[in-house]
C-alpha cells in the first residue's frame, strides 16, 4: 500500500495590477462609469459609421426641418446629384471621416407620377401650411444625368447620358417603381432637430469625439510636462527645485479658465490649439504631485542601491522611481480627463473652442441656451446632460482608481 501523500499547493504569485484590477472590479459605480467611457469611445472611433447622418461633422442641414421635437419622421425625396459618387472605404469613414451624400434630400408630404415626371409637395415646415409644388424628372431623380443632352420621352421610354457619358434607355414604369421603392424614404429624428435642421443625435455623437480626443491629448500633454518638471525638482532637490516650484506658483496663481482663454487667443481658434491651451495649464497639479513622491522615494534602499551600482540618474529616474509614481498619476489623470471635457465645452460655448461645421457638446449648448425659456429646451438640456454623463463617468473611475490602488489596501483579501 503506498503511503499518503499531500499534494502541494502551487503559489501562483499575482502582479499588483491584478489586485488592483479586482478591487476596481468590487466597485459598482466606478465599472458603470467604465462602461459609459469605453461606448462613448465605441462612438468616437467609428464615427460616422454608425450615426443616422454619415456625413462629415454630420451637417446635413434641412431648413424646413428646424427644431423638431424628438422622434419627428418625414417622407423625404432622395434627388440624385449630378456628379462622381463619393465611396469612401470603411477606415476613411471613422473618426472625423464621413461620406458625402450622394442625394440631396427634399421633404416633402406628398408625391404623384406624371409621365417622366414625379410631382412632389414640398414639406413647408408645419403641417397646417401647405408646401408648394415641384415638378423634377425622373431620369434627374435616378442617375447622376449630363446637362449637356437633353432628358428625352420616346413613348413610355426614357432616353437620357448619365454624367460619366454613359447613353441610357430605361421604361417609365421602371423608374417609377425604382424610385418609389428607393428614393421614397421616411427618415426619423429619434432626438429631434436643431436649429438648423440638422439631426441632433447625430451632431450629439460626433461631438463626443471633440470631448474625448481633446481631453486625452491635453491630459497627455499635462502628464508628460508634469512628470518631467516634478521629477526632476524631486530628484535633484536645490536649485532646480526652487526654480520649478516658483515656476509652478506663478502658474498655478493664475486662473485657469483666464490662461486657457490667453494661450487660445494666442496659438487662434481651433481645434487642435484647445488641447494644447488645456494641457498646457493642468500640467502644474500632475507635478506637485510626482515631486512629492519623488521627494519621498528618493530617499529609500533602492535608490541608494541604484546610485552605489552606478547607475545614471536618468536610469533611476525613469526606470526605478518612476514606476512607484505612477499610481497617483493614472488616478490624476483621470480627474484631469473631467476637467478637459468641462473645459472644452465651455471653450466652445464662447466661441473660441472648436470651430463651425465641428460639432461640439458646448457649440450645442450656446447655440440652442435661447430655446430654454421656450418649448424646445431638450436642445440645450441634452448635451448638457453628455457633459454631465462624461465628467460624471471619469469622476468616478478616478475615485476608484485611487481606493483601488491604494497601497494601504494591498494586504486586504479579495474574495474569489
């Protein structure tokens, strides 16, 4: 009989990233603010892939549809433009990309055909005004027709030269069938319309790439300077302190909004001058912080191991300190990406932040914060609330981060 033997256990070692990623886990409200960031990102990143107007910056205007309430539907006649198809591939499309529409879309309440004709009463913006009248040629509403040859009727054919020189003979009851089923169309404004006529859940989406992208890169801007400054006043302590920490002062004492305000009317209104005013301005929070961890690991064993191995202090900088800093940096940052967002929407609710046709969360809200004492105050209160929702979201990922990585919670056991 063979003895008894106990099995070892494997002792599987676990990374700090692990535990930290399990306690952000055992946090409800940070993983829901996870989720509303990762498909605000979904959104972002494909762009006008998924939105109802796939139009670049998503500025389809409809003058007749101005301010319709949400869910508002309309027919709408799908006239064919006269000129090349615009067939941009999927990645050309994402992010700020589009595709130019290759109708231009009439609305209207009512249709008949007349020979090669089709007769359409143009939607007049309300429906006790009737519209007027117009009459457009079927061939014209089909193919992408050459001015430079007549449309000519031939009996109950249709001759005509398509833009690109092509010669066609089509029956008119083929067109009439092709656009009735095609060109005829009902589209809906699940979130309405604004003022402009534009679909506000489209412009809704694509401003939600001008928040996240400018918050990103000023946020990566503001991490790259404010390691830089606070660890090198932390590390090296004296003289370069001194002058880093009076540099820092000066900045912090002004006000932010004021310097965002000053470096924006300098580089000029735009885009890409909004995340480097912001980045350069929130710099200053992420370097009294790693000076201050700088100030108290430089002090430890390891350091003093690195210096007695030789090491340069630009090694131990970046590859022994640097690591241990990190933690409180990823938990800034996060509060930093809130503050961008807020930052650029009141950017662009001045006027001085993304430009016409970019759609932005604060261009939205300035455009329509007239309509709030009316009946139309959804136009302003909606992307008000995206703002809302995205601050609210990385508010609490930051508060999770920082009990999740918390050092003093290391030991803590995490139930399986």
């Amino acid at each position: 009989m063979k003895p008894f033997r106990r099995k070892a256990r494997k002792s599987v070692s676990k990374s700090l990233s692990y535990y930290a990623w399990q306690r952000l886990k055992r946090n409800k409200l940070s993983m829901a603010g996870l989720f509303v960031i990762i498909l605000s990102s979904l959104v972002a990143i494909l762009g006008s892939t998924i939105r109802p107007d796939n139009s670049p910056m998503a500025n389809e205007m409809a003058l007749q549809l101005t301010t319709k309430k949400p869910g508002f539907s309309v027919k709408m006649l799908k006239v064919r433009k006269n000129g090349p198809s615009d067939d941009p591939s999927f990645f050309e499309q994402l992010f700020f990309g589009g595709k130019e529409n290759d109708f231009t879309e009439v609305p209207i309440t009512d249709y008949k055909f007349q020979g090669g004709e089709i007769i359409v009463e143009e939607y007049s913006g309300t429906d006790n005004l009737k519209g007027e009248e117009k009459k457009y040629s079927l061939a014209d509403v089909a193919y992408p027709i050459s001015y430079d040859f007549p449309v000519q009727q031939q009996g109950n054919n249709v001759s005509f030269t398509t833009y690109d020189g092509k010669k066609l003979t089509v029956p008119v009851s083929e067109l009439q069938e092709e656009i009735a089923e095609e060109n005829i169309i009902t589209r809906k404004y699940w979130l309405g319309t604004d003022r402009f006529g534009r679909d506000l859940l489209s412009r809704l989406m694509a401003g939600t790439l001008v928040s996240l992208s400018v918050g990103l890169i000023s946020v990566f801007i503001s991490i790259v300077i404010g390691i830089l400054f606070g660890a090198l006043a932390g590390y090296f302590r004296g003289v370069v302190d001194d002058v880093i920490v009076w540099l820092i002062n000066v900045v912090w004492s002004i006000p932010t909004l004021l310097l965002v305000i000053a470096i924006t009317l300098a580089l000029g209104k735009g885009f890409w001058q909004i995340f480097v005013a912001v980045g350069l301005t929130m710099w200053v929070e992420v370097a009294r912080v790693v000076r201050g961890q700088f100030l108290s690991l430089r002090e430890k064993e390891f350091v003093e191991a690195g210096k007695a191995l030789g090491f340069s202090n630009l090694r131990i900088i970046f590859k022994h300190v640097l690591p241990n800093v990190m933690g409180p940096v990823i938990v800034i940052a996060a509060s930093n990406f809130a503050s961008a967002i807020l930052m650029e929407a009141g950017l662009s609710f001045l006027g001085i932040g993304a430009q016409p046709p970019m759609s932005s969360w604060g261009s939205m809200i300035k455009d329509h914060y007239g309509y709030i004492i009316v009946d139309a105050a959804y136009l302003a209160i909606i992307p008000g609330v995206a703002i809302m929702l995205m601050v609210l979201a990385f508010t609490l990922v930051g508060n999770g981060l920082r009990d999740a990585l918390d050092t003093k919670a290391i030991d803590e056991p995490i139930p399986t």
